[in-house]
C-alpha cells in the first residue's frame, strides 16, 4: 500500500552506514521545508543552509562568483508572498488553455520553442539569436545546424501578426567577460524584402553595459556602514549563538574555510558559513 507521508517513509528508510550521516541531514532538510507554511524567501534560506557546505566544496575554486548567481535568485524570491506564486510566474510552461482560448492576451508569456509547438501568439518576440548561440557554437555543419534551423522556424511561425527577431550585441561568457557577437548566421540568410530593421539607437543611448557621467547633478547615494566581518576566532566551542531564522544553538565544531557546525535547539545540526550565516553570539 502506498505511504500515506512519503516523507516519514524516506525518513525510515535504513540507510547504510557510510552515507547514514548524509541521509539524515537530507531527511531534516524536508522536515524543516514542511514543518509549516513559510514565504519562498524563508525556504530559500533553508536549502541554503543545506546546499551551500556542498556548493562551496563543489565550486571552491570560483565559489564567490557562483554564489552571487544564487544571490540573484534569493532576490527574486523575496517579492513573493507563497511558493505557489514564485512557480507559476517563473515556469516556462505556457499557458495553454489561455493561449488557445485568446484569454490573457494582457499577460507576457515566457516560453521555450519546445514548449510554443502547437500555439499561436499575436505578437512573438524570438530572443538570444546570435552568433555561437543560434546555432550553437557545439553544433556541427549540417544535421545539427538543420535542426536548430527547424527549431527557428517553429519559433517564427508561433507568431500571427508580428514577429520580432532579436540578438545581443554583447554576451557573458563563463568567466564573466563581456565580448561583442553578432546576429545568427540565419538571419543573415533572410532576404532583405522579406524583413524590417528597426534603427538603431546611437551608441550613447544603447551601450547597457557602460555608465557615463551626464551634466545632472545626481545625488549621493546613502552607504550603510559595514558591520565587523565575523571570523572563527570569535566562536569558540560550546558558545551559544542565534540565527534568524533556526534560532538557539550551540557551536560543536569549527571548520577551515569560515564554516562551522552548530546544533540548533529546535532545527539539529547545521553547517554554516560566517559569510553568510549572520549569526549572533548569545
């Protein structure tokens, strides 16, 4: 018979002794998650207290940078009130009784070109076609190019009236640097009677990633001062500190790398990084 609490069921499992560890701090990681109803904001600190020993043993040698990615998401998740919410805005599943009905036609659908197969829009606005990305720089002369030529022409044909084709002037590439690209190898097969190109703005006007002094007076802006930077040696085994969200604990271990464990009173054992854990000696 099925498991009434699929949880329960995994937290009973009898996992083997060299993974026993593991397994439990993944089991408290779903009681914590379903102990009750929380903003997605309050969820998102609870997997990261989990993930982020793991990411920072993973990615140690690019750490920061990764982890300001991760930053990015916990912004988006503060300005929602329920998990429901945050994953209906950011699923890139259509809409499709919406879609197929006409309903909606105010909203903005955000899409893959797999998940568009079948409907129609308006108005369709085919983003990212570059050089390198459409096609992608790992596809090979023919079959695959052939493919990726289809997957454009599904996107093209998703629009009734309008259809807008899209590239970037500069991409990011995994290092983080910005360099110039230049529209998709199959726009530049188009015939020129059969497209619009919309002007250009000067280079003033659409240079994003640059930032120029202008003749407005701007007014300064207002820097909180920096609180002390935490460090190992203000911790001590056995101290008593306060997170803001797991509450009471007690410091049981002190690690390399700015992490320590804490047991909490009421959340168990947590490994926590002083970057971000802003904990609070008791």
């Amino acid at each position: 018979a099925a498991a009434a609490d699929p949880f329960q069921t995994l937290a009973a499992y009898p996992a083997g002794k060299s993974w026993k560890d593991a397994y439990a701090r993944l089991t408290r990681l779903f009681a914590d998650l379903l102990a009750e109803s929380r903003s997605p904001a309050a969820l998102y600190e609870i997997v990261l207290a989990y993930y982020l020993p793991n990411f920072e043993r993973l990615y140690s040698d690019d750490f920061p940078k990764r982890r300001k990615d991760i930053d990015q998401l916990k912004s988006v998740m503060d300005g929602y009130e329920d998990l429901q919410s945050f994953i209906d805005d950011t699923t890139l599943d259509p809409p499709e009784e919406e879609a197929a009905s006409g309903k909606g036609v105010s909203r903005l659908v955000l899409t893959t070109i797999h998940s568009a197969k079948g409907l129609e829009f308006e108005a369709v606005f085919v983003i990212g076609l570059s050089e390198g990305r459409f096609p992608h720089a790992s596809a090979v002369f023919g079959e695959q190019w052939e493919e990726e030529r289809r997957l454009l022409y599904v996107a093209s044909t998703r629009a009734k009236k309008y259809l807008y084709l899209t590239y970037p002037r500069q991409l990011m590439t995994p290092d983080r640097q910005f360099h110039r690209v230049g529209m998709s190898p199959f726009l530049n097969e188009l015939s020129r009677g059969l497209y619009e190109r919309i002007a250009e703005r000067s280079r003033k006007d659409s240079d994003f990633f640059s930032y120029r002094a202008t003749a407005v007076e701007q007014p300064e802006p207002v820097r909180k001062a920096r609180s002390k930077k935490q460090e190992l040696a203000d911790f001590s085994l056995a101290c008593r500190v306060s997170h803001p969200f797991f509450g009471n604990g007690t410091v049981v271990k002190i690690s390399t790398g700015r992490s320590l464990d804490v047991m909490f009173d009421r959340h168990g054992l947590k490994t926590l990084h002083l970057d971000y854990a802003k904990l609070t000696i008791i």
